[in-house]
C-alpha cells in the first residue's frame, strides 16, 4: 500500500489515506488501496470497527485528483463516476463492519463523499466541508447529490452544491452531517472511544442493522420488510443465544460473532 496506512489495536482499524503532500486527494490508486483494504478489513473476523482518517492535520481529503481527469470525455467521465461508486462509496455504504469517518481538516469533494458513505461522522473543531465541484463545471460524482441531501435535507444540499461554499465543523453538527465536534488533538481517541463502544455489541447484529437503515434509501426495497426478515434471522445466531443467556444471567455478554 503506497496511498494509505491500516493500524490494528484491539479490535479496531484505524485507516490512514496517507498523500500529505496532495492533501490525501483520492487518486484511481489510493479509491483502489481503500477498497482493498475495507474488504480485507471487513473479511477479518477480529476487526469490529473501522475508522478512517486523514494523515497530517490539514485534511481529510481535499478532494479528487483534477489532473487525473481533466482532459476525460463524457464517456470517461460516467465510467469514472460508476467505477469510483462500485470500488468505495458504495462499498463502505454497504460494508457490514461499522465505519467511522473522523474528519480532520478539509474534506471537500470526493473527501466529503467518502466521509457521507461511512455509517457516522466525527470532526475536528478545524474541520471545513463541502462540495465545490460546480466551480470545475462538474457536479459531485461520488455519490454527493445523493447523500448530502439525505444527511442534511435538500434545501440545505442545494445550496452547498450549488454555492460550492464551505461550512465549518459546528454547522456541520447543526445540520446532522457530523455527529460530534472536538478538538483535532482530541479527535482520534474521541473516535476510538465510540468504536471501542461498537466492538463491545453483536457484530452479527450491527450488521444486520447496517443493512436493514441502508435498505430505507435503496430504491425498490422495502426498508420496513428489510428489518423483518434481519430481526427474525438474529434469532438463529450465536450471538442472539449469547446476549439473552447474558441478560437473563445478569453478566456480560462475550459475542462469539457468529
């Protein structure tokens, strides 16, 4: 891996996309280390939570790497956008090990976007946001008209897209595109602390969770059935056995994960 760094501590990994030097912009190299390492990441069975991270302290990823596709056509451009959706975006959407995006710094662009296709965000108090694609003369293609809209309403994604203004870390709280809001210093633990709580629970059954909130915003699925049949096939795990024993015998569980 040239583009990012994968740190294990317990149960956690904590992914660094690591191009100080661009301001961590995602070029087709790192959109592809990512996606390699998610799916490594998601397929080892001690990784509970997944935190991903900007190296250094002035962003999370300012965005994509112009130069790659500044001379594309309109060809290139849609198969640029299916491919980036199919590799990342849509991949940690959908990934079923929680990820958590702490955002220090910039993250504009295809940063935001990768930020909103984790399942929650925090930010450092110097963080700034946002989708400046329009001032390029192109839209946001990573997913961004879509989530942006979803996590803060679509008056609001509106006038972010079509302003490409950026707003800080606390109006970002106030519009619910981030959760929490600390200090850069204080960020990557503060983020450790949540995931640290997410290990502690069923991953068998966050990742049923994932999948039943995920299916309330795919077209053609009923979300409301989706969480039906994921209830109903939690009752036939280990983990559900283990929880309900635990309960009844007033001790902590230890989830097996299976």
């Amino acid at each position: 891996m040239e583009n990012i760094l994968i740190e294990k501590q317990d149960a956690i990994a904590i992914v660094t996309i690591n191009r100080p030097t661009k301001l961590n912009a995602l070029n087709k190299a790192t959109i592809q280390e990512l996606h390699d390492g998610f799916k490594s990441l998601n397929e080892d069975q001690s990784v509970k939570a997944i935190i991903v991270t900007g190296s250094g302290e002035k962003a999370f990823v300012a965005g994509a790497d112009i130069s790659e596709f500044a001379h594309f056509s309109v060809e290139e451009g849609g198969k640029l956008a299916a491919q980036g959706q199919e590799l990342l975006f849509d991949f940690v959407q959908n990934l079923s090990t929680p990820v958590i995006a702490a955002v220090n710094g910039f993250a504009l662009g295809g940063g935001l976007e990768l930020a909103m296709s984790c399942h929650f965000r925090v930010a450092s108090d110097n963080a700034k946001m946002g989708l400046p694609e329009v001032t390029l003369g192109v839209i946001p293609g990573y997913g961004g008209t879509q989530r942006l809209a979803q996590l803060v309403g679509k008056g609001r994604a509106m006038e972010m897209i079509m302003t490409a203004g950026m707003i800080d870390a606390e109006t970002a709280k106030n519009f619910g595109l981030v959760n929490h809001v600390v200090s850069q210093a204080e960020l990557l633990d503060f983020a450790k602390g949540i995931a640290s709580k997410i290990t502690k629970n069923s991953s068998v059954a966050i990742a049923k969770a994932i999948q039943a909130v995920n299916a309330n915003y795919t077209d053609g699925v009923n979300g409301y059935q989706v969480e039906i049949e994921n209830f109903g096939a939690c009752f036939g795990t280990e983990d559900f056995k283990e929880g309900t024993t635990a309960f009844l015998e007033k001790r902590k569980a230890e989830f097996p994960g299976k």
